[in-house]
C-alpha cells in the first residue's frame, strides 16, 4: 500500500502520483495504467476517488480511454506534462549538469559561460528555420498563383 499525504484533495494526488509515474518513465506512451480498482487497492481509497484523478488526466489529454480495455498514456502525454512542468524538469536536468560539471572540474563561470553559447546558438537557428520557412513558403505560393 502507498501513503497519500498532504491537504491536496485524493484525486488531485492520484492524479500527481500517475503524472509523475509518466514524467519518471516508469510508463510510457501507448502503455496501459492501473485501473481505478487497482488504484483502489493501492492506496487503499474508494475507486470512484481513484477514477476521479484518472478523469482529471483525461481531460488534460494525458490519458485515454479505450472502451472494454481500459485507460492508456496518450502518445503526446510527455510534451503535455513537460510543458506543464517545465520549471520541475529543467531544475532536475540542471541539478544533473551541475554534478557531471562539478565531477568535470569546470567552473561557475565557465559553465554559465557554456549555457549562454548554447541558448545563443538555439536562438539562432529558431531565426535561420524561421527564414528558411518563410522563403520555403514564398516559394510555393508563386507555384499555386
């Protein structure tokens, strides 16, 4: 059995606890999750609790339904919840740099310094794609006419 704490609503915590199982990877897009009897059995709440946090993920696309099969990760849920979550992943995928740099020996300032080149470069090909679709779509407009 797991332990649900805190003042949030049950649901709302079945429904972090799934988001979270998605986000980790522990399951995947296109894969089956628990049902909300099985939910039931492992927090120990009643499965109308349960299908409530499984609706709520519904809604937000990040689950459907399947009828007579049950509920899957939709194949977008990941794109769905890392926009959702963008500061939670960043901050572990910052935590992570910051150790391999530490491990690495590379300074404050020289990986500030890293950081910044790479957000320039990524700017900088948004504007090169952007020119290059816009010429792409200019072009084609003079074949239709």
């Amino acid at each position: 059995m797991k332990e649900l704490e805190g003042s949030e609503p049950i649901y709302i915590q079945i429904g972090d606890w799934l988001e979270n199982e998605i986000l980790s990877k522990r399951v995947k897009p296109e894969e089956k999750i628990y049902s909300q009897y099985k939910l039931s059995e492992i927090f120990k709440i009643n499965p109308a609790t349960a299908l409530k946090g499984l609706n709520l993920l519904v809604e937000k696309g990040i689950v459907y339904k399947k009828r007579g099969l049950g509920m899957f990760v939709s194949h977008d849920a990941l794109k769905i919840l890392k926009k959702e979550h963008k500061n939670i992943v960043l901050t572990e995928q910052i935590r992570e740099l910051v150790a391999e740099a530490k491990l690495l020996d590379v300074s404050e300032e020289e990986l500030m310094n890293m950081l910044k080149k790479e957000m320039q470069k990524s700017s900088n090909n948004k504007t090169e794609n952007n020119y290059q679709n816009n010429l792409q779509r200019e072009s084609t407009k003079g074949d239709d006419q």
